[in-house]
C-alpha cells in the first residue's frame, strides 16, 4: 500500500488502511455506525419534508377551495419543521456543514490545527450533550400539556432537538476519533 493510499483514508474503510489485516476494528465500525445513521437522519428529514409540503398544501387547499381550514395541518407542520431542521443540523454537524473558521485554522501548524479542530469538536459535543439534557429536561416538564389541535403532548415539540442533540454528540465524537486516527470523515451523501 503506498504512502498515498494510506494518507487517504477516510473512515468507514474496510480494512482501516492496514495492509493485510482483514478485520475491520470497533472505531471503524462506529465510524460506519455513524455514516448508516446520518443516511437514516437524512431519509427521515426528505420523508418529513414531504409531510410538511402535503400539510401546508392541504391547509392551503382548505383555507382557499373547501373555506374550512384544518386547525390541526399548522400544529402539524410546526412539528413538521422541528423535526427536518433538527435531523438536517445533527448530519451538518457529521457531514462538517456547520460555520467554521478554517481560515485561522490554516494559518496554525499542523499540531496546533489539530488540536484546534479536536478543541472545537468538543465545544459542539459539549453543545450537543447540553443541548439533549435541557430540552430533556423541558419535555419532561411539558409533557402532561397536551398541543390543543393535535391531542399530542408539548413534550413532542422537544423531542427533535433532543434527539438532535445526541445524534451531534455521537457524531462530534466521530470526528475526534477520525481527527486522532488522521482519517477524515466521509460525508453521509457520498
């Protein structure tokens, strides 16, 4: 295997750059963990996005052509767009989306950026763990409130971001381990 082929790992690589190694280590199979998860996020968020457009447009259709609105198709879509948008920032997160400063990052030495890019994924861990216990913790306290047009709990306008918050936990922790393990992580779309 030449130096140029190793260099190029990303993670989720069968063999994680090893020559003649066939077994595939427990990071590696996180890593694809990882890569099936952010896959499964983003097909969830299409499959919402779709329901949203159907209920806005069956809302729309109501106001407009039956002039009786679906109280319940706005409650709906309010979830409806919780949920994509917070699917779609945990995948920003793995598939590195987000707003970075990659310029003062390229000015630093290769061990300082390092460390830096290490540094601020535990900043969005840390944002992500946080993130999960207190809208947790809001669920937990809203939870006999029930949304008025749906018959659903208000702890349902939680959920998304508190499952979001885990899914950047998970995924911050991928990119410190592909940082230390100088792999990359490979973006869920590819």
């Amino acid at each position: 295997m030449t130096a140029q082929m190793i260099e190029s790992k990303t993670v989720g690589d069968v063999h994680a750059g090893r020559p003649g190694c066939g077994r595939t280590s427990p990071l590696d199979l996180y890593a694809r963990g990882c890569a099936l998860l952010a896959r499964l996020c983003m097909m969830a968020s299409v499959a919402g996005l779709v329901c949203l457009i159907a209920a806005v447009a069956f809302q729309v259709f109501g106001r407009h052509v039956l002039n009786d609105t679906p109280t319940w198709a706005e409650s709906l879509s309010l979830l409806l767009v919780l949920f994509v948008t917070m699917m779609g920032a945990a995948v920003g997160v793995r598939d590195a989306g987000h707003i970075g400063f990659e310029s003062l990052a390229d000015l630093l030495p290769p061990l300082q950026k390092r460390r830096l890019c290490i540094f601020v994924h535990a900043l969005v861990l840390l944002f992500g763990a946080l993130m999960a216990w207190y809208c947790g913790e809001l669920a937990e306290s809203v939870h006999a409130v029930k949304i008025p047009n749906l018959g659903l709990s208000e702890a349902w306008k939680y959920v998304p971001a508190m499952l979001s918050g885990v899914l950047i936990v998970l995924f911050s922790i991928e990119h410190i381990i592909a940082i230390l393990r100088n792999q990359k992580v490979v973006p869920a779309w590819l």
